[in-house]
C-alpha cells in the first residue's frame, strides 16, 4: 500500500473504505469489481491502484478497518467487567447488532 493514502483528506480516505467495504460486502472477492470500488469512491481506477497496488492489498486495508470499527462500536469498560463467557458473548453480540443495524448493514 502506498503511504500517500494516509495523506488523503480524511472524507476522501472513508469515502474509499466505505465504498470498498459494500463492494466487498455484496460480492466474493473474485466478482468485487475494482471499477465499481472506484466509481462509489469518487476516484479513478488508476488512482485506486495507485494507493493499493493491487485488489488484494485493497482487500485487506479494508479488512482491517472493518474489525477496527468493529471493535471500536462493541468494545467498553462493561465488556472487560464480564467474566461469564455466555454472558460475554450474548453482550457483544447484542452490540454487533446494535451496531450494524445503525449503519443499515443488518
């Protein structure tokens, strides 16, 4: 990956991820067309490979801020209080949920 991504304004940058993110979503990464990435992001193809010099570091930069944000929306001070595992499990997925359904993805 190139490091002049990270020097994107920060829109620009989530607008890529965000558009990567649905891609990969909707189809296997086989059939995720990287023009159709380009096209929801806003950018040019050349400019996508540019930053990701190919679909599976693409692939994985977008892997990564998935369970990121993930973590993020269901990692909390009452999570790490928790010491039943089924208790634990039913919290966190209960959050995913939560989470996915606000972002229209559940």
């Amino acid at each position: 990956m190139n490091d002049k991504f990270y020097e994107l304004p920060e829109a620009k940058q989530m607008a890529i991820l965000l558009a990567a993110t649905e891609v990969f979503a909707a189809y296997e990464y086989k059939k995720a067309s990287t023009d159709l990435i380009a096209s929801k992001a806003g950018v040019s193809k050349g400019l996508l490979f540019y930053y990701f010099h190919n679909k599976k570091t693409l692939y994985l930069k977008t892997y990564e801020y998935v369970i990121q944000t993930l973590h993020d929306a269901i990692c909390d001070s009452h999570l790490f209080e928790i010491t039943d595992f089924f208790e634990l499990i039913t919290y966190a997925t209960k959050k995913r949920c939560r989470y996915l359904h606000r972002i229209h993805l559940f």
